[in-house]
C-alpha cells in the first residue's frame, strides 16, 4: 500500500501540530518560557529528510550555553528512533575559561 504524497503531507502535518502541542503543553507545565525553536513543519520535514539519509548527524552548539543550544529532541530522535550517532561539535571554545 502505498501513499500519495498529499496523503502523506497530511498525516506529517498532523502529527507535527499534535508534538508541537505537547511539547507546548510540557514546558507550560514545568513553568517555562515560550519554546524558541522553529514550529514550521517544512523546515522539520527537511531535516527529517535528511537525517534519514545521513550516515552521521554534526550539529554545532555554542560552547558559552550548549545545553540551551542542543536540542534534546534531536538527540532522542537520531540516537533512539534513527540510531545514528550524532556528533556534537562546541562553538566559540575561545570564549570560555578553560
């Protein structure tokens, strides 16, 4: 059985706003700030594209705060789900105290 790609751009669609919803809901919860990552489900799409097809994923973080710069969702979704390793490369080492 095979989708067409409407079918396919729909149930994205779908499940991208039901996580965008409890990903809101979460930090809500916890009593956080607004989520300050991109919520346009074309740019998701890319990247999910892309990573399905990598063999290593790099993302760079500034290393002043590179835990508010690493995505934990990331992590979860390339090491877990996809099960690629996924380097983390540190930003702007010249910045920080030794």
């Amino acid at each position: 059985f095979e989708d067409s790609s409407r079918r396919v751009h729909h149930r994205e669609s779908k499940m991208f706003g039901r996580w965008l919803k409890e990903i809101k809901e979460k930090i809500a919860d916890a009593g956080g700030y607004a989520a300050a990552f991109e919520q346009n489900v074309q740019v998701w799409r890319q990247l999910w594209r892309v990573l399905e097809r990598c063999d290593v994923a790099v993302t760079i973080v500034d290393s002043r705060s590179p835990l508010m710069h690493f995505p934990p969702a990331l992590l979860a979704f390339v090491a877990r789900q996809l099960r690629k390793p996924l380097v983390v490369v540190l930003n702007k080492v010249d910045a920080v105290a030794p």
